[in-house]
C-alpha cells in the first residue's frame, strides 16, 4: 500500500497477487511532485514471472522520464514491451499549475472520475495491449474541478458500484479501507488499484 499526499492530491495505491502468487503480474506506480503526479497501471499478459517483468519495464519506463507527456511515455511503454508478453497500460497525469489531466490506456484498466457536481468522466481505453506493434494511442486530456475523486483499476478488480462508491461523503482513507477488504478476499486475478481526490 503506498499513499501520498500534498497540497493538490491525495492517492492512494493497492495490488494483490493472483492466488498470493510471489509475483504479482500487475505494476503500479504512483509519484507527487510539487507541479505534477503521475499514475501508473500495468497489467502484464498472464500472471507470474513474466507477466511481472512486461509490467515493471513499463513502470521503469515511466520513471525514467518524468518530464514526457502522457502520449510519449505511452510510446516509450510500448517500446519496451518489444519482445516481451505485452501489457495493458494506463498512464494519467495531473498538472497542478493548469488543473488538468491526461489519460490514456491501451486494455481492459478502467478509469473513472467523479466532480463535485456530479459529472461522471470515464474515458474508454483502445482495445487490445502494448508488445510493441505501432499503435495509435487516445489520450484524453480535461480540466478538474478540486475535490472531484477518481478509481483507475485492473481487471482482476472485483466489480463495485463505482459511482456509489465515489459520491459517497466517505473520506479517501475511509474508502480505501473498504476496498481493500473487498478486494483482499478475491485473488482470482492480479489486482491493483489508484484510488484518490484532486484537491
Ligand atoms: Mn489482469
């Protein structure tokens, strides 16, 4: 469980293994700066060893540029995945400055933010994975409204009522905690999840 915090986010990260395998096939990564933070989901095709491989060379990845945009790093993580297992990947990043963020995700990770007034956002992901192949990435890019809270997950995540879950008046930490309790007793498939508020 890694959590962080600062004046403009709050977000909180989780991953199960598969069967509580050693190797968790999911990566995640999650970093604040003073300007930015950025989130990362990867599911590595499969489980085990290799899966964990494909998923934490694209995390690398992502750490090693801090400064590109989303549309790049995407990029950057399907280059690495060139002969590798593939792996579906989920990038967002949040400029605090501008009160924006990117997003865009190649397979099945799900994305969903929630404003204060009520506004759902949930942008669709390009089917399929990363492995390489030349691909056309979506990134999608909004303004926040503070206070608006948001879920990015993989598939091993056990399906919730997503919107109940995030209009509830529940604090971040509060939430969190349910979640896990939730996801703790699945482990049919290796889980993780970002769950957090622009503030
Ligand atoms: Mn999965």
């Amino acid at each position: 469980m890694i959590y962080l915090q600062n004046d403009s986010i709050q977000a909180h990260a989780f991953q199960t293994a598969k069967n509580d395998n050693i190797f968790c096939g999911d990566s995640f990564y999650v970093s604040v700066e003073e300007d930015y933070f950025i989130g990362v989901l990867a599911d590595g095709l499969g489980s085990g060893e290799l899966a964990y491989e494909s998923s934490q060379a694209v995390v690398s990845i992502v750490k090693s540029n801090p400064e590109a945009d989303v549309d790049t790093l995407m990029h950057y993580a399907n280059e690495v995945l060139i002969r590798k297992r593939g792996a579906a990947v989920a990038i967002l990043k949040v400029d605090f400055k501008k009160k924006t963020y990117e997003y865009s995700c190649v397979g099945n990770i799900r994305f969903y933010v929630y404003t204060p007034s009520g506004k759902l956002i949930y942008p669709m992901p390009v089917t399929g994975y990363l492995s390489g192949r030349p691909m056309q990435f979506r990134t999608h890019k909004y303004k926040y409204e503070s206070n608006s809270k948001f879920l990015i997950h993989t598939d091993g995540f056990k399906n919730i009522n997503t919107k109940a879950f995030l209009t509830s008046n529940q604090s971040i930490p509060a939430l969190v905690a349910r979640l896990k309790v939730l996801q703790q007793n699945s482990k049919k498939d290796d889980m993780s999840f970002i769950v957090g508020t622009f503030l």
